[in-house]
C-alpha cells in the first residue's frame, strides 16, 4: 500500500506534459484556472504562439481557459504541489533514502510562501525560485542541493589535507623525540669520556674538568632549546590543525543552507591552508654532543690542548657569533615594537614594517624615533604590515599584506595613494634601478614588476615545484643589473630570474636550505635568514657559502632573526618578531 502511495505521489508531482518532476526554476509549478498544473517551461511553450486573451485548453482535462496577458507569470505558482514537493523530500528523509540531517525549513522572505531551493553565487545568497528567475534573473544560479554538494566536496578535500599535515606532523614530532634521546645519552657518554681524560691528568687538570662540564651542559641546554622550540611549534601546529579538521568535520554535519551561510567562515578557516594549509613545517636537527680529547700523553705539559666540546648541530657547525645592539623591544610607544617584521636602511634611517601595532616606524641616524606612520583618516588603515621600501624618489612603499594592498607616503609620512584589486598577500617589497616595484604576490605564488603609475608591468611565476615555479614566495630582492632573487619559501630554495621574469638558476643549492624568509642583497653578497636554521647565511649571488654566524644579544643569548636588511658599509638590521625586538650587527670583516 504504501508503495502505491508513493507512486501516487510522485505522480502529482510530476508536469503532464514532460513528466519532470517540479521543483528547479523553470520547472515550478504553475496552476491553470480548473486547478490542473503545469511547469513553467511546458507552460511557456504551450502559450508562446497565442495572443494574449485567446482560449485554449487544459491538456488534462480539456477545459478552456484564456491566456493572461503577462504569459506564463500570469498563472500563479500552485502552492499546494510546493507543500506536497517539500513533504516528499521529508518522507525521503525519515525513510533514510536521505542521509542529511533534518532541520527547520526555511523560506524565502522575499516570498514568504516559497521555500529556499537555489543559490546565487553572484550574490552568494539562497533563494527562491521565484527570486532565481527575478531579482537574480541575470546571476550565476544553480540548486541549492548541487551548490551545497559543491562546497562539501572542498570542505572533504580541505579535511583531508588536514589529516596528511597530521600525519606528517607526527613523523617530526617522532623525530624530535628520538634526538632529544639520542641528546640525552650522548650527553652522558661525553661526560663520562671528559671524566676519565682528566682522572689522568691528576690535580693540574680539575680546573680545566669543571670548565668542560660547564662548557658541555651549555650545549646541551642550548640544544634541547632548539629541539624544545621546535617541539613546541609541531604541537602548535598539530593543534591548531586539530581545531579546523574538528571545525570543518562540524560543519560537513549541517544542513545545505547552514553550510552555505557558513562558507565564507570556512573558507577563512581554510585559507590557510590554500597559502600555508599544506605549509610544511620545518626543523634543524640537533644529533648528539661530543668530546675530543688531544694529546694525553702531553697533556700535563700543556693542560689546554686537552680538547674542546662541541655540538654537531645539522649545517651549524662552525658558524661563529656576533652581538646584536638593541634598538628597540616590545611596547606600544614610539621606538617599542610588536612582531617587528620587514627592514629597509635608507639615507641614514632605519624603517620598520611594526606589525603588531599597525605602522611604520621610522629611527633616524642615530637611531632615535622619528616618525609613525599609521594611517591617513580613512584612506589608509594598516593589517599587520609584512614590509617596507623606499624608491628612487624617496617614496615609503609598504606592504599591507592583509589588505592585499600597496601604499605610497612621502617622506614626512602623509599619504599619497593606494594600488590594491589585484595583489592576495603581498609580503615583501623592493625597487631596481628603473624605480619599477617588485612585490611578492605570495598568496597568488607570482611576483610582479609594476610601475609607478600602478600600470601592470610584468608577472611571472605559478604555484609547483619545475625551476621558475613558487610556492609561497617570502621576500625579494635585486642586484645591480636588475637580476630578481626570491626566497621561495615552501619550495626551500633561492631562485635567481632576469630582469624580463625568466628563470636564471637556483641559488644555494648546497646549503640545504629549510625555509628562506627573507633575503638581501648588497656588495655582491646575498645576506639570507632561514626559519630552519637560528644563524644568519651569507654567500656570493652565485650562491657559494661565504659565512655563517648566530646574532646573540648582550647577555649571551641567541636571537632567532625573522628579516633583514643592510646598509652600504654591511652593517647587518634584524628583526626578532617573536620576541617583538630590532637589533644592529656589526659585520667587522665578518663577511
């Protein structure tokens, strides 16, 4: 019986003519004067030959009726078969040939007895059928149903690019682990051999015994630093991971209409993941610590020829230390910075990107506050600005890299004017010699050349792996002939490109760089900082190693650099974003 039902109903559902079912814009069912319906497509092409107030006939039952004359939106929708389409879908439902979850219908509040059954991605808004072929009768529309497939298919997609992060956060997390181990033992077993060389040595070598302990559990402690550090950032990572697979497997539970109010929140969520989603993450690996002993045999002749500890640190063995001169630290007041990011030295003054807080900091010769620039009334208002530059005209360039946007201040701060529409993420900034402005267009995986007058100049580069391809472009920078050098942040790598956008070579392929973030040029040297590694790397523009070498402050304590930048006599300006300073490093001959 309750087949027969069915059937039944399926059938008044039905047009008479096309035997389609009711429901998508032209197929809403329009009543005739004796009650009978038909689809609105059917209906038009039944009455598109007659004039208006001539009669025809129902093909049901044959009872005249006359044409109206507004044509087919002169027959009314037939309300009674919507109820009996939406009561169906509920009867699917409670059968479980519907696997969605039951929620309040809603309808249209234009047209209060019309249910929501399309979208408009013009307007990224659902409605009615009736407002489908009206008020968003010229917009990109589709169903409801297949709009909301659509985005649960992203939201699938971006799910499982959640659990292969997961999976590969794990394997590093695991890592860590096992060195923190292999730390702690070859620790002891160094120990034990700087024991048993100055037992030999008898009373003239207890002084040098307690300097090597102290020297070897300095290196130790600094060590697990690290590997603390980067266990600290995988967790991070894995938990806020966690939080949006959590999100998004919420929100695949909803409704069509939950997920499609919900997609801008998700797909902000998300973005992430479209720029860093499938960012990797990376670490320096710490692999044991050691002892040398030299010379035993001699050595009560000359105690200091015993041997030195050390630390095999992945590439940061030898690299030598300098001490950086603080120039600010956190705070909100002129000369405190927050999450102080991208440098520009320029005529004797020093320029600051202070994310934190919104503006650009000027310090002048002596390194002294000269200037903010926040924002210009309502013309210009900072997002966490990435970077800094000034041309040839002495113009302050900056990259307001959550407003996707581009702004030009005079040197006394005031603003000049905006280029935004066509940039996803600019986080650096630099002008060549034809004061034309290089942006990094990360979030879109390209760097463009534009002109001065906002005019498009020249855009190379696309999302892969192939030479002259980028994956999250960091910083730029030129040479004297115009030569581009980026830090391809994801694809771990240096690329060199001509002044046209073509692909010149790879620079540092030995270096086993792990995360290029920022990158400058000056007397021919690439002066290059890496989030895998605490030191900072210099080497020529052909990439060979010049010198390596950590920035420590005052009190004997590494800094970890985000950007840099260089003046004219190599004097070194980092930034330390997450301790919120700026420091001042002397190369002396270093370089």
């Amino acid at each position: 019986m309750s087949t027969t039902v069915s059937e039944r109903l399926d059938l008044e559902l039905r047009c008479p003519i096309c035997l389609e079912r009711y429901g998508s814009p032209m197929k809403s069912p329009r009543a005739l004067p004796c009650l009978h319906s038909l689809c609105s497509a059917c209906l038009t092409i039944f009455i598109k030959d007659e004039n208006p107030g001539s009669v025809l006939n129902c093909p049901t039952c044959r009872q005249p009726f006359p044409v109206p004359f507004n044509g087919t939106f002169g027959f009314p929708v037939n309300l009674s078969v919507n109820n009996l389409l939406e009561i169906a879908d509920l009867l699917s439902l409670e059968r479980g040939e519907d696997k969605r979850s039951l929620s309040k219908i809603r309808v249209c509040k234009s047209h209060r007895t019309e249910i929501l059954k399309m979208y408009c991605k013009d307007c990224a808004l659902s409605c009615c059928t009736l407002c489908a072929v009206t008020t968003h009768k010229l917009h990109n529309t589709q169903t409801l149903e297949t709009a909301s497939n659509e985005t649960r298919n992203k939201l699938r997609d971006w799910e499982k690019s959640c659990s292969s992060s997961q999976a590969d956060l794990d394997v590093r997390l695991s890592k860590v682990s096992a060195q923190k181990s292999t730390l702690e033992g070859s620790s002891t077993s160094a120990k034990k051999l700087v024991n048993d060389s100055i037992e030999k040595c008898i009373s003239a070598l207890k002084n040098r015994e307690k300097h090597l302990i102290t020297a070897l559990d300095r290196d130790k402690r600094l060590s697990q630093e690290i590997l603390n550090r980067q266990r600290e950032r995988l967790i991070s990572r894995k938990t806020a991971l966690d939080k949006r697979k959590k999100k998004l497997l919420e929100v695949l539970q909803c409704n069509d209409i939950q997920i499609m109010e919900r997609q801008e929140e998700m797909e902000e969520l998300c973005r992430g993941q479209e720029t860093s989603g499938s960012a990797k993450v990376v670490y320096a690996e710490t692999k044991k610590i050691g002892f040398e002993p030299h010379n035993l045999e001699g050595i009560c002749r000359a105690v200091k020829c015993l041997g030195d500890p050390n630390i095999v640190l992945s590439l940061q063995t030898g690299s030598s230390a300098l001490t950086g001169i603080l120039l600010g630290d956190k705070g909100h007041g002129n000369g405190k910075f927050q999450y102080p990011l991208g440098l520009q030295y320029h005529g004797g003054a020093l320029y600051i990107a202070d994310a934190g807080n919104n503006r650009i900091q000027v310090l002048n010769s002596t390194f002294q506050h000269e200037l903010s620039i926040t924002k210009d009334g309502d013309e210009c208002s900072f997002d966490r600005p990435n970077d800094v530059c000034i041309d040839l005209n002495g113009m302050i360039i900056v990259a307001d890299t959550f407003r996707n946007s581009l702004h030009w201040f005079s040197q006394e701060g005031v603003h000049q004017r905006t280029l935004s529409g066509i940039l996803n993420r600019p986080f650096s900034v630099c002008v060549n010699s034809t004061n034309s402005i290089i942006v990094a267009d990360t979030g879109n995986h390209r760097i463009r050349v534009i002109s001065q007058t906002g005019k498009r100049n020249l855009v190379f580069g696309k999302y892969g792996k192939e030479e002259g391809d980028l994956d999250g472009p960091h910083s730029v920078a030129v040479d004297k002939k115009d030569n581009i050098y980026v830090a391809d942040l994801y694809n771990q790598r240096i690329q060199m490109f001509n002044k046209e956008g073509l692909f010149v070579r790879t620079i540092g392929d030995s270096l086993n760089l792990q995360a290029p973030r920022s990158i400058a040029i000056n007397n021919g040297k690439i002066f290059l900082v890496d989030w895998g590694y605490t030191f900072i790397q210099v080497m020529n523009l052909k990439g060979a190693a010049l010198t390596q070498f950590g920035v420590y402050t005052d009190k004997g304590e590494q800094i970890t650099p985000n950007s840099i930048t260089v003046d004219q006599e190599d004097s070194l300006y980092v930034s330390d974003c997450n301790n919120h300073k700026v420091y001042k490093v002397d190369m002396e001959g270093r370089s």
